[in-house]
C-alpha cells in the first residue's frame, strides 16, 4: 500500500492544465484548460442610480426577460435607486439561490434586484460559455460550498465568496466555439418547443369546437359525413361508464419489483413500463388497458390519464374509468373538457377530492358511435403528434445534457 503525503492546497494557477472529454477538431492539439479563479475572469458590477433602464426579471427556463414577461407580480420597490444595472454579456445570479445553479446569461440592458449579484466579464472572457458553465453539476457543488449560512434558506453567494472559486478556462476562441454550439442547440430545442405549444394550441382549438358548449347540444364543428345527423343525446354519464376505484396500500405492500404497476397519483402515470417504479402484487382494484385513469383526492383532482397498460393497482387517489360500449378513446377526450369542473367540483372541499357521484350524476350530450369514433380518432391523431414532438424535445435535450458532459472538465478534474 502506498504512502499518501498531504499537501498544502494548490494556489491559483498551480494546477496542471487539464481538458474535457470532447474538444473540437480545431483544438485537440490546444494546450489545455488553465486553472483560475473566479476574480480573474469576472468583476462585481455595482452600477446603480440608472431608475430609466426597464426592469428584468431571472427565470428558471428563459434566463433574464423583461419583468413585465415574467409572469410574476410585481413587488418591486417603487424606489428603483439601489437597483442593479446590467448589459448584454455580463451574467447575474440569485445571491441567495445560487447554491440552486439560479444564474443567467445576460441578453439586454435594465435593472435588476439588489437580492442579484452582476458578474462582469474581463476581456477574453465569453460570458455565454460561462453562463452554460455554471449550469453544470460541478460548478452548483462549488457554489453551493462556498454559498455562507446556517440552513438552505439562508444560504447565500456574494461576490467575494464567488470570486474565490477556481475554474478551468479554455481560450476565448474555443470559449466562442463552446458557446455557439450549446447556443444553437438552444435554439433549436426552442424551435421545437414552439412547434409544440401550436401543437398543444391547435389541439385545445379542435376540442373547442368538436364538443358542445355548455348548455348546447350540438357542437360548433361536425365532420362533413355528420352535418345532418342532428343534436347529440343527453345523457347521465353513469349509462356510458363505470368506475373503479382505487384501495390504499400499505408501504411494505408494494416495491421496486412485483407483478402488477401500481400508481398512487399523477406523477406515477406512464405507459412505459420501464418507467413504473412501483410495484405490487395482483389486487381485485385495477385497471385495464384503455381504461382513463382520474386522480380524484389531493392537489392533482382532475388529472386524466389514458393507460394502455395491460393492469395497473390503483391508490385511493386514482379510479379507474371504464366505458360499457368500448367507446374508450372517445371518452378519454370528452373527460379531457371536463377538467376544470373536476378541479371546481374538488376544490370545495378541506381536503380536494372528487366523489364517486359527482363523476357519474354529471349529464352531457353525446353522439352516435359512429361520430364518437371519428372524433376520438382525429383527437388520437393529435395527441400522437404532441408526444412525438414531446420526445423530439425531450431527446435534445438529452442530447445537451450529454454535450454539457464532455465540452466541460469533469468536477474530478476541476477538483483535482
């Protein structure tokens, strides 16, 4: 076994220079990434007093936009004196949730927070590359190490504790290099998030228009072969379905493995069964594939699953909705527009929950089969679409995360 002898901790600037995994053509035979330290690369900028600029807020997602973007109240003190300028290039991070990696790349000049610290990049210096920098696991680890404070809530990273972080830097070109890249892949995973959305958009139109209003009982829109076929029928929702109900089950009655997926809420629905991560053994209270599955107590009334699971164990939380005619995917849309009447109807209540009869005394209007099936394919058709632009997305983005892995030393590296 060999003898280990402690060492005093590098200085800045000591450490060997070190590269990622994946470099571009152009800088493979580069001299490697160089150790410095946070002061070296970024200033603090305390600019304040400039109440004219517009006021910018930090997303998780969308990085610094314009308040009025956000989304968000404003409680902004009217007193915009201590208030924090920024330029495109700088980077201005969350002082008290940096240790969450809550940074952005600055794109436009305003104001920001006092609660924000601006980091000003010195010459050489691409304050993009940086901004994807510090979004990797091992930079969060550095800030939330060197972030001061009792608890999470009081944790907090101003600039001197900042500065002091040390960090591999390329060139400025291979930082150019870097950036652009993730940029463009940004880019595109907006391209593709838009394309979404309309997707998502035109399906909500269709739905609109394909379902009667309340209180009407025909709808706007009628496929061509159903323009004559007259007005939907009124009926109680009991006639077309049954429901199952879901039974709780004790924590050591269910595991990793077994043989039945077992779901206690929304956040276990999928039709992937590698993606199940509880199981149990066969009960009396599942479901069947086709069958909707509604969450009907907690936060999430109203959520609407369609399961082509062969059998799924149901918590409480969850029943199952069973057609008597096999109109199923039909059925699975029209719940669809009856979602936020199951949120009203559960949102009554001290604990939100939904009854068996609520569910079934509701009355609606209801077409032929024929016309049942011709909407609930069109419907399908959609929502097919929305999950393959789902996992489009969802695979850039994987795509990046991978990217990130190798276009940046690892925390071994950075550590080392």
């Amino acid at each position: 076994m060999s003898n280990k002898t402690k060492h005093a901790p590098p200085k800045s600037g000591d450490k060997p220079a070190l590269s990622p995994k994946l470099r571009f053509p152009e800088f493979r035979d580069a001299e490697g990434w160089k150790s410095k330290r946070l002061a070296e690369l970024f200033s603090d900028r305390q600019e304040s007093g400039l109440s004219g600029l517009p006021l910018l807020s930090l997303m998780d997602k969308e990085g610094i936009v314009p308040q009025e973007n956000s989304n968000r109240k404003n409680n902004s003190n009217s007193d915009k004196s201590k208030y924090l300028r920024v330029v495109p290039g700088d980077i201005a991070y969350n002082t008290m949730r940096m240790w969450e990696g809550r940074s952005a790349y600055v794109g436009l000049e305003g104001l920001v927070s006092p609660a924000y610290t601006v980091c000003k990049p010195e010459a050489g210096v691409h304050g993009q590359l940086f901004a994807y920098y510090f979004k990797t696991p091992q930079f969060i680890e550095q800030f939330r190490r060197y972030s001061q404070g009792l608890v999470k809530d009081t944790l907090n990273l101003k600039y001197e504790a900042f500065s002091k972080i040390d960090v591999l830097t390329p060139t400025y070109s291979e930082q150019q290099k870097i950036a652009e890249c993730l940029s463009s892949l940004d880019e595109l995973m907006a391209a593709q998030a838009r394309k979404l959305d309309a997707l998502k958009t035109h399906k909500k139109g269709l739905m609109q228009q394909l379902f009667p209003r309340e209180g009407e009982t025909q709808p706007r829109l009628r496929f061509p072969e159903f323009q004559n076929a007259g007005e939907w029928e009124e009926k109680r929702i009991s006639s077309v379905i049954d429901l199952i109900s879901g039974m709780h089950l004790s924590p050591d009655a269910y595991s990793t493995s077994g043989e039945v997926p077992y779901f206690t809420g929304p956040s276990d629905f999928t039709n992937d069964i590698q993606d199940v991560t509880k199981w149990t053994n066969r009960t009396a209270n599942t479901s069947q594939a086709e069958d909707t599955l509604i969450t009907v107590k907690g936060s999430g009334v109203g959520e609407i699953w369609y399961s082509t699971l062969a059998e799924v164990a149901m918590g409480r939380q969850l029943m199952a909705v069973r057609t008597k005619d096999g109109s199923s995917r039909f059925i699975f849309q029209f719940l669809l527009t009856k979602r936020s009447r199951f949120e009203d109807l559960g949102s009554g209540n001290l604990i939100p929950g939904l009854s068996r009869a609520a569910i079934l005394d509701m009355e609606a209007c209801f077409p032929s089969p024929p016309e049942q099936q011709r909407i609930a394919d069109c419907l399908t058709t959609v929502d097919d679409l929305i999950t393959a632009q789902t996992q489009k997305l969802a695979a850039l983005k994987t795509h990046k995360q991978g990217l990130m892995q190798q276009l940046f030393p690892s925390s071994e590296a950075v550590e080392a």
